[in-house]
C-alpha cells in the first residue's frame, strides 16, 4: 500500500485546486448564504464540475463513468473544503452513485448511473431518525401491499435533500428499531405523493433537510438490492461517505490552519509579529503535527477502499475521528489567533468553525468513531 | 518475477538458512564492541552473518561494508525479518546516529575507517554533546579541543552520556574556536575512551538504573584525523546527527500501534482487559479506560502511518526537520501510552521490588520511568515544537 497519490491523482487534485480557487472560491460560498440561494448550490458550477468528470469518478465506465476510485476523489474533496463549495458531490457523486454501484440491479445501473454521472440526476441519502447518527435507528415503516410498499415516517438530518430528484430511503420492512436486519433502501422520486421535503437552516448554510412520510406509495421495482437486506450496504456506503468527509474536512483545516499561520506572520503587537510569541509557535506546531497525522490518516483510508482492503471498516473509524479532532481544533484555535477579527461575520475565518461542528456530527462524532473502533478491534 | 520479487525470495531464503532459532524469539539487542557481551551464542553467530551482508545497516554503500540496499529493498528485508520474528543483529548509536552523519561529512579514509567497525559492531560509540550548563541550548557548550602537534588535548566535562560506562569511543562537540559567535567555534571530535584523561561516573535514574554517566575529560587526547568535516563547523553536522537521533527515537511511539496483521486487539487493551475485566459484550469493562485507549491506539495508527508515509516522500533522502514532528509526537505517544497501562493496572503497577509483583509488573514499573526522559533526551519537546516553528513553518524569532 502506498500513501502518496499517483501522478493522475495529484493531477486530479491540482485541477480541482485550480478550478475551485478560480470559479467557487469563499466568496462564492458567500454568497450564495447571502443571497439565500433557494438551490443551496449553483447549478452552472455544478455542471462544470461534471464537464471536468468529477460526477464520474466511482461511476463504471460502461456507465459512463471514469472509475477514478476514492484516492481521486478524495483529492477532489479536499480542495472542496478548502473552499467550502456546496455541491452534490458528496451526496451524489460519493454516496448515490455508492448504493447503485454497490446495490442496484441492472437496470437501476442503467437507469440512474449515466445521468449521475453526466451531473443530470442528483441523490440524497435520507437515513437519521435522531440528532445523533445511529445507523440502526431505523423506525419508518415500509408496508407490503401487494406489488406496493406504503410508506410512513420521518427523517431528519438529510444532506442535500430538499434540492436532489431521488432520495435513497432506509426504512423497515421487518424487526424493531435497532435491529440491523429488515432494513430495506428504496429510491424513490422527490415527486411522489405523500413527501414532504421542507429544507433546514443549519449553522453551516449547507443544505439540509426533514423529510416527511405520509402513506407514500413505491412500486417493488424501486427497493436497492434485496429487502430486509440493507444494512450492509449501508454500512459499506458509511464507510466511503466517512472516509470522503474526511478528506473534506481535511481540506477544511488546511485552509483555516494556513489562514492562521499567514495572520501570524503578519499581525503585529508589542512591536512584533505574534508569530513570534512561543505560547501561539507551541500551538501552531501542535496543530500542525496533528494535521500530518490526519492526511495519513485519511490517505489510508481512501486506500482501503481502493485496495478493498479487509480492515476498511477500522480504516473509515480512524478517518473519520481524526479528521473530525483536528478540525474541531483548528477551527477553535484559528478563531482565538485571529482576536476580535475572528468572531466577525464579515471575516471569513468563523465559516470553518461553523462547517467543523455539522461535519463532526455527520455520519459519527469522533467519539463515536472511537466506540466503533474500540469494538472493531475486540475490547 | 520483478528484480523486487527475486530479492524478496532470496532474501527469505537467507533468513531462514542463517538466522539462529533464539534470535527468531523476542529478547535483549546486541550492542557489540571491543570487548562485546552476548547473552546467547546465537547472538554472536547472528551478528557475524548479518554484519558480514551488511545488514545490520542495510541502506549503506557497500564499498564501506554496508548492504547497499535500496529503500525498497531493505522494506523487503524488514518485513521479511518480521516475519519470522527475527530481532536485529545489533543496535548502536553508530547505526541510528553516528554512521549517517560520518557518510555525509566524513572523507573517504575517515569512512573506511570506522564505518566497517559500525556495521560489524566493533565499537560501541556514545554521544558527547551535553554539558551541565549546555542543555537545550546545546551550542553553548564549553569542553574545549586545543591542536597541540599532531593531537587536539580536550578539557571539559560532559554529561547525560548514555552508556559512556560501556563505551569504546565518543563522538564529541568541542568548542575549537571563539565563543561568539556561538555556533562557529564549535567541531565535531572523535575520542577514544580508553585513555588516562578520560574519567567516568554513572548517574542512578528515578528508575533505579544508571544508563547514563558524566564524562570529564582531563588534558584527553585525540590524532587530528579525527576531526569530522571542516574546523569550527562542527554545528552544521551536529544538527544533522540530531535529526537522525530523532528520526530514531520517534519510533518507540508506535509501541502498542499493531497494524492489524496478528491480533486486532492492541497490546495495550489485551492489557486493559486482563486487569479491567471485560464484560458480557467481550468488551473492557471500565469504559472510561476503554475509551481512552481506543483512543491512543486511534493516534498510534494515525502516527505509524505518518511515518511510512513520511518514509515514502523522503525515500533515501533521509530525515529532514520533520523529525522533529515524529519524535515530539513519537515520545508524547509512549509516555501516554505506559500512563495507561498503569492505569489499567492499578496498584499492580506501583511495585518497586519483591512479592507480590510479578516480573513483567515491576518491568512496566520501571519503563514507566524511563519514558519520562523520552521527551528530554535528543532534544527536548518544548525543543521540537521551536524546530517545528521556526524550520517548518517558518515562525519568526522575536
Ligand atoms: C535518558 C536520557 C539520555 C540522554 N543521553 C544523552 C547522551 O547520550 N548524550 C548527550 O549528550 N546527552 C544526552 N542526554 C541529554 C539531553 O540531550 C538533555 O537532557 C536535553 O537536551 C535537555 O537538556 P537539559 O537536561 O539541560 O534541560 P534544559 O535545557 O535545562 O531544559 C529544562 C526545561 O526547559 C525547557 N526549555 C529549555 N529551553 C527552552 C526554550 N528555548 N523554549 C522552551 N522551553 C525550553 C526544556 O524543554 C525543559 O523542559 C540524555 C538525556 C536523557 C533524559
């Protein structure tokens, strides 16, 4: 295994730097909170985003897809949370395309990949019931009725859910709440009778939403892979979803740590610059170490999924706990090296600690993570 | 096959003929020199048939006895080493510390020299860089090189110098020229031990043992050939040297960091278990204990995986300022990592001597101890976040 990208991959990522820097800077991200953008995102930068084939990147390529693997993307993902850009990426490119490639038959594959992966067709993950992940907290009722399943329940928490055309819904067939089996994923159209999508605000301007069921009728033809069956592609697509967040918010912290270090080098008190204080090098160092140790951590763990690598799930654990630590860290610690200055709106330093706390929770707080390794590794 | 591939397979062949049935098992390292002490016959076949190859440092030129391996090359050998539990032929501060600065600055006869009695095991080497009053601020040191004739006669003291009381040989930093500015008037000396001016006394540690002495050197006398590199530059190598030693001491943190190939479980929660108990869930009992070491074992992975990949971007260019990311976090990790175990292990670890502790107890006991000075020794941690400061992130001085 090899921590470092390949040449296509580092291409990937200087593209993307580029593109983003130049087309969907902060300033982009701005203001589109400003001007309560009703989309969330933007339309016309999602398309190039797709032009550049970054929609593709997990799609086959007989579906029209550059199979690129998560080191690509996660490179891309990156230089997205350096900018803090809203896109479906994660919720589409990342997750969608996941359950498809993972779960769909032949003809959903056929259906929803190759407009997915062109950016036509968008993808929402509809799975929390409360405000803290929990996987297998899973009480919407899907109930058999003939070739039918009616569906009642709420969800909460569903990144990009108000914007995309097709929600992915994990919602039980059979068993109690908790259980891991009888959890059955539908894709079901965001027009269907019976939704209602109503969008959330969150501290973090990114799109969010609750979802409302209410005798929502699907056809058989619209579950993902088998019924009662889903949880383990749940489990696999969290896995990615983990470990491509955390290359997001790895990107994130990059941007607020080097933010800071310039402020260092440049606000001057007591005649001196206060970089040159020991108390803010000490903690500049710290966080620097702990951000090395956060891009091996999430280097290895796009390689896991790449590799198919047996300790994947231990893998996303790590990703996930380290990338959502350092954040929390940098994030804080920028605030507080930046004064006064900091806690203004109008500077852009707050937007990364905003983004940390929705980031951390999505998918599994670190200390979540450190639950879940803790088992994983028997103890 | 790929030239990797036959290496790998000869390599594996090798081991398997030459590598001694006890030095497969775990136990103490070989130290070597003049008059060398082994605790098993093993060890002294282990050593010969490996400093033979060379690979006792495997990555060093073969024209000075070295393996003469590449970077993947000896990854090959280190995994195929541990695979059968092989432990290494020899430690030294000549390998880890001494060797690679002499490969870089030396001449050629000063290589051919003492490189040769590096990787066989010759000499055992200590480091002569401390003095009572040049710590941290190590360039202000004061022991003192005059040439008289065709010698440099040394007087001044030294201390911290680890196994000085076993030594054949210490590498030294010698002030040769003017005081300021301080970094200039400094050279890197190499002296024999066994002679008259040169006196020794062990220092006992909070651990009860006495790894390290102070040193006096007494009108000590050392041939002008073994001064290392130019006159007065000695400063420029001995901060080389110390990213060595610092690239070398970051790997005690990855201690409890298994890499999942045999047990899932670290070493450090199978210790947690076997004292905390585990409950119904096979899971450690006191949750509090188990959340901090899934959390330290998060870190170690983190850390182990920052060092392969620290390996990777450098390949053979050796270690750079980041070592002083590694061995601040490195000697951060350990130290946190034995305050567990005593943790887990209640009173059990608080043991100095006799019943009812059991060996391996009073061991932890005493390696607890000895982590303390991880974070001092080579360069202190509060000294590593100022290299990171102001070599990696370029932070201004005041
Ligand atoms: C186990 C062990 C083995 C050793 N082996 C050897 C050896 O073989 N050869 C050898 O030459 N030396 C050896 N040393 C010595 C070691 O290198 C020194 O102890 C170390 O460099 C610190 O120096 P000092 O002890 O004088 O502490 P000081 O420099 O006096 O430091 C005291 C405290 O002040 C802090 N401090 C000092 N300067 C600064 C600063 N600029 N900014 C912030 N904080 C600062 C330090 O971090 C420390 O906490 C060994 C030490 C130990 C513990």
């Amino acid at each position: 295994m090899s921590l470092l990208l390949n040449e296509e991959q580092q291409f990937l990522k200087d593209t993307a730097k580029e593109f983003l820097q130049k087309n969907a800077p902060i300033s982009h991200f701005r203001d589109l909170r400003d001007s309560k953008d009703e989309n969330g995102y933007s339309k016309e930068i999602w398309k190039k985003m797709a032009e550049l084939g970054w929609a593709g990147i997990l799609v086959s390529e007989k579906y029209g897809g550059s199979e690129f693997g998560m080191m690509g993307l996660g490179g891309i993902l990156e230089e997205t949370g350096r900018t803090l850009v809203p896109s479906p990426l994660f919720s589409t490119a990342l997750i969608g395309v996941s359950f498809l490639e993972l779960a769909g038959t032949e003809n959903q594959k056929n259906e929803y990949l190759p407009k997915m992966a062109s950016g036509d067709l968008t993808t929402a993950f509809a799975l929390e019931e409360g405000p803290r992940h929990s996987p297998v907290n899973v009480s919407t009722q899907a109930k058999r009725k003939g070739k039918d399943y009616i569906i009642n329940g709420h969800k909460t928490f569903v990144l990009d859910g108000h914007s995309a055309d097709v929600l992915i819904v994990a919602a039980r067939t059979s068993g109690e709440t908790h259980d891991e089996g009888g959890i059955t994923l539908f894709l079901i159209d965001k027009n269907t009778n019976g939704l209602n999508i109503e969008r959330t605000h969150m501290v973090d301007s990114r799109n969010s939403s609750e979802i409302y069921f209410k005798d929502v009728v699907v056809n058989e033809g619209s579950i993902l892979g088998a019924p009662d069956t889903g949880y383990p592609v749940i489990e696999e697509v969290l896995e990615r979803a983990q470990i491509g967040l955390s290359s997001e918010m790895l990107g994130s912290a990059l941007e607020a740590f080097e933010r800071t270090l310039e402020y260092l080098k440049e606000r001057k008190q007591f005649g001196s610059v206060i970089g040159s204080f020991q108390a803010l090098q000490h903690r500049a160092a710290i966080m620097f170490t702990e951000l090395e140790l956060t891009k091996s951590a999430v280097v290895g763990a796009l390689n896991a999924v790449d590799e198919n690598s047996n300790d994947r799930a231990r893998f996303a654990s790590l990703a996930k706990f380290k990338a959502g630590e350092t954040l929390h860290l940098v994030s804080n610690e920028a605030v507080q090296m930046h004064g006064g200055i900091g806690v203004t709106d109008e500077f852009d330093i707050g937007f990364f600690l905003k983004r940390s706390r929705v980031a951390e929770q999505i998918f599994g707080s670190s200390d979540y993570h450190i639950d879940r390794y803790a088992t994983l590794s028997e103890y | 096959m790929s030239d990797l591939q036959t290496f790998r397979e000869e390599t594996r062949d090798w081991l398997e003929t030459n590598c001694p049935p006890e030095m497969r098992k775990p136990g103490d390292i070989c130290w070597g020199g003049r008059n060398p002490s082994f605790s098993h016959p093993d060890q002294e076949i282990w050593l010969e048939k490996m400093g033979d190859k060379g690979w006792t440092c495997p990555t060093w030129p073969k024209e000075y006895g070295g393996g003469g391996l590449s970077y993947e090359e000896n990854k090959i050998l280190q995994e195929e080493m541990s695979a059968i539990g092989a432990r290494s032929a020899l430690g030294s501060f000549g390998i880890w510390m001494l060797g690679p600065a002499l490969l870089e600055f030396a001449s050629h006869e000063q290589k051919l020299e003492h490189i040769p009695n590096i990787v066989k095991g010759k000499i055992w080497w200590c480091q002569g860089y401390s003095e009572p009053g040049s710590g941290s601020d190590l360039a202000s040191l004061s022991t003192k090189a005059v040439l008289e004739g065709d010698e440099y006669v040394v007087n001044g003291q030294k201390i911290w110098t680890s196994n000085a009381n076993y030594a054949d040989m210490i590498f030294c930093l010698v002030r040769t020229g003017p005081q300021d500015p301080k970094h200039e008037g400094i050279s890197f000396l190499l002296i024999d031990m066994d002679q008259p001016g040169v006196e020794v006394k062990p220092i006992k540690l909070i651990s009860g043992k006495s790894p390290f002495c102070e040193t006096f050197f007494t009108n000590a006398k050392a041939p002008k050939e073994n001064l290392i590199g130019t006159l007065n530059e000695g400063w420029t190598i001995a901060k080389r040297l110390l990213q060595h030693e610092r690239s070398m001491i970051s790997g005690m943190g990855l201690g409890s960091g298994n890499s999942g190939q045999k047990s899932k479980t670290s070493a450090l929660a199978q210790l947690g278990k076997k004292y905390a108990g585990s409950n119904k869930e096979n899971k450690l009992s006191d949750s509090i204990l188990r959340t901090k070491i899934a959390k330290h074992d998060l870190n170690s992975r983190a850390f182990g995986l920052t060092l392969q990949r620290m390996g990777e971007e450098m390949k053979s260019g050796g270690p750079s300022a980041t070592a002083s990311i590694s061995k601040y976090y490195g000697t951060e990790q350990n130290k946190s990592r034995y305050e567990l175990m005593l943790e887990a292990m209640g009173t059990n670890a608080l043991g100095w001597e006799g019943e009812p502790f059991s060996a391996e107890e009073l061991a932890i006991t005493r390696d607890w101890l000895r982590t303390k000075g991880n974070s001092i020794e080579g360069g202190t941690s509060e000294v590593q976040l100022n290299v990171i400061s102001k070599r990696v992130l370029n932070l201004p001085d005041k």
